[in-house]
C-alpha cells in the first residue's frame, strides 16, 4: 500500500484534533478472536505509522505497530475510547520488519510483538475493551504530516479464540 498525505487515525487528547482519515483493510471479527501481522515499511517522515486496528466505532478503536518519530522507528499503540491514549516503546535498533499479535478476549485485548521475523512473544500492552459487541479488525496505515509512504504486509492471519 501508499498512503496518502494527511491520513491518520486521532482522537482529540492533546493535538486538540479528531482525525478519521486513516487507510484500513478491516473485516469482521467475533467477540474473542486473534489477530496477527507482520508488516515493514519505508518510514521517512513524522509520524508515517503501519500496522494494525481493532475498531468498534469512531470512538473505541485501538491501533498498534511502528510509528516513525524524530528519525526513529517507535512501536506504538493507541487505545482510544472517546479520547486517544498513546503509549510507545522503542526497540534496540529499527527493524526491518514487525509482527504484531492481538488477541481479544472478554473485557481486554493484550497485544505482543516480535521483530525481524521473531514470534511475538514480547508483552507490548494491554488495554480495555468493551466487551460482548463484533469488530472490524486487519491492516491499517497512515502519514499524518508526510507526504506518503510505502508499506508492506506480508502476512496476516484473523483466528478465532
């Protein structure tokens, strides 16, 4: 995929903007499922993101994977529910690639990641969620301030739990 210029998925918390513009490849999914990833990108400028989205609505929607941020590739997770909650980690050195697992079940989704071809087996968080409703869940992609990125995704899988 190629983003495109000003897409991104945000909602309100500190920008003071809500953003919905964001590319997706989603299909529906149970209330307990698992989805997994993997995924690289040519991250060139602030903020270019790849990765995954769980979505409910608007509002309750969690995405998770690499976000490019002051020339460095930060693994990223956003937990929004009404207001955007943003909480990255960086890794060792950039990967070439990364493997985000998310798995959903009851209340909670717990997120794990692997990178260069590494099983994702490291805890990257975990989070609320309303329960008991389906969700579209797959790929997504943004470059909120860049002019566009290229991305790959070079598996994904969507279990059921």
């Amino acid at each position: 995929m190629t983003t495109n210029t000003d897409t991104d998925f945000w909602r309100s918390t500190y920008y003071g903007f809500i953003r919905d513009s964001g590319h997706a490849l989603l299909r529906s999914a149970d209330e307990k499922f698992r989805l997994r990833a993997t995924f690289s990108g040519d991250y060139r400028e602030q903020y270019d993101q790849a990765g995954i989205l769980v979505r409910l609505d608007e509002r309750n929607w969690i995405k998770a994977g690499v976000e490019y941020v002051d020339g460095k590739q930060l693994l990223s997770v956003v937990v929004t529910r009404d207001v955007s909650d943003w909480s990255v980690f960086r890794p060792p050195v950039n990967p070439s690639s990364v493997t985000i697992d998310i798995h959903r079940r009851d209340d909670a989704v717990t997120l794990h990641y692997g990178l260069d071809g590494q099983e994702p087996n490291e805890l990257l968080r975990l989070a609320y969620f309303p329960p008991g409703v389906p969700v579209a869940a797959g790929l997504m992609c943004a470059s909120p301030e860049g002019h566009g990125f290229d991305v790959s995704f070079a598996a994904l899988r969507v279990m059921p739990s």
